[in-house]
C-alpha cells in the first residue's frame, strides 16, 4: 500500500490541496490513500472549505484520520468541558473554529458562548470526522501518530519508553499528542520501525539537531525531518504557506 501522508493543515485548505495534488496523490493508478496526522484546524480562515473537503474524502473512502491535539480541545470545547480553562479555546484557536464552522460571529459567541458550544457540536466535524479518528495507524515498517506514541516523561523533552504504549488509555493518548516527537526520539523509538510525527514544526529538528537553519522565519527549514526512528512532517503552514505531503510505499 501506498501512503500520502500531511499532518497540521490548521484550516489551511488550498496548501493542503495543493500538497497532495503535487505529490500526486489523485493521479496515482496504485493503490494507496491519503492519511492526516491530526490537527486540521485552528490557524486558517479556510475552516468551513477544509471541513466539506475532508467529508468528501471520508465518504469516498480515501482517507485515514489520525486525531491530533487541536481534536481534543474542538471536541472538549463542543462539550463545555470547564476542565480547560477558556483562554485555551482562545489562545488556540479553536473559537475561531467553531465560528467559521457554525457561521457565528466571534462577537455573538461572546455573547452566548454556552449557544456556540452546542452548535460546534452539530457540525460535521464533531459528529463524523473526530469520531473517526484513531490514536495511531500502524504498519510493518511504520507507525504514523501526531505527537508522538505513549511514553513517560523523565523531565523536560526528557522520555522513556512505556512498554505496553499500544494499549494506553485515552488520557494518555492525550498527553501523547502533545509531546515535541523530535526531541521524544532521542530516547523513545520503536525498534524496528520508524515513527512519522507531525504537531511540532519539523523546522525545529532542523535547527536544533539538522542543518543549523533558523527554527522560525525567512531562513527556516519546513522540509520533513528525517532522523533515526523518525520522519517529522509538521510545516508550521501558518507561518510557512506550505503542508508538506511525504509518499510512503510499506
């Protein structure tokens, strides 16, 4: 099988787009599919378009949902979960995203913020694209997961390996989703497979342990990451304009 992998679209529908038709994903005649490493919102202005895009792809089969961090805080955000404090939501977006997905204006959310919350939870998004989603996808030589696989934290960007990781509980594939995976791999990896990541921007693994270019800005390194165990594919494409789509044959 033949896999298009992107992680991180954050509402960004035409790099994305553009990414996968480059990579030559709707002219392949090989069996393959398109796989998503979570976070598809929360950045752009292009919500509303990268939803019906994604149900399309849903529907005709053509895709796998990996759920991302960002899925978490839309789908505790729909729910009112109070546990998450509001300037989350905010600081990550994800009011943004429930407005441009619930045709609310962000002045009227603040009006009635409990109303938008039950509108985010009828959107497509919420009742058939996060239910979808899985933890990670697993294949003879590849893991693809968003932050990174279960694992416990020794420190800062300091890990060891948690040996039964597959059959972690849902708060700790939380936590998961948000570890730096760059940093995660020095220490964690699966033997004999490689682990291809996105939530961090894969920039920083070039800055901080590839080619020296900045971690942010003009001279920074979007390109995937490659390092033993690893393949990063975060472009930070709010920041960049680009969504990197990497072709993996397993």
């Amino acid at each position: 099988m033949r896999y298009y992998v992107c992680s991180d679209i954050h509402g960004f529908c035409t790099p994305f787009v553009n990414s996968i038709t480059e990579a030559g994903f709707f002219s392949d005649p090989e069996p393959h599919i398109l796989v998503i490493l979570g976070d598809l919102f929360d950045r752009g202005n292009q919500a509303a378009l990268l939803q019906d895009y994604l149900l399309d792809l849903w529907r005709r089969k053509l895709v796998i949902f990996i759920k991302g961090n960002h899925e978490d805080l839309y789908e505790s955000f729909a729910a009112a979960d109070d546990k998450i404090p509001y300037r989350y939501y905010d600081i990550n977006r994800t009011l943004d995203t429930a407005t441009q997905l619930t045709g609310v204006s962000k002045e009227q959310a603040l009006d009635n913020i409990y109303s938008l919350m039950s509108r985010a939870m009828q959107t497509p998004l919420f009742t058939e694209i996060i239910p979808e989603m899985r933890d990670y996808l697993e294949t003879e030589h590849f893991i693809f997961t968003h932050g990174w696989i279960p694992c416990i934290k020794e420190g800062v960007n300091r890990f060891s390996y948690l040996y039964d990781w597959r059959n972690a509980d849902k708060s700790t594939w939380k936590s998961a989703r948000w570890i730096n995976g760059i940093e995660a791999a020095r220490t964690v990896r699966e033997i004999g497979k490689t682990i291809v990541c996105g939530h961090w921007h894969c920039s920083y693994g070039h800055y901080r342990y590839g080619n020296g270019k900045a971690e942010i800005g003009d001279n920074a390194d979007y390109s995937p990451f490659y390092s033993e165990g690893i393949i990063a594919i975060d472009a930070c494409t709010s920041r960049s304009g680009i969504c990197n789509c990497i072709v993996i044959d397993d």
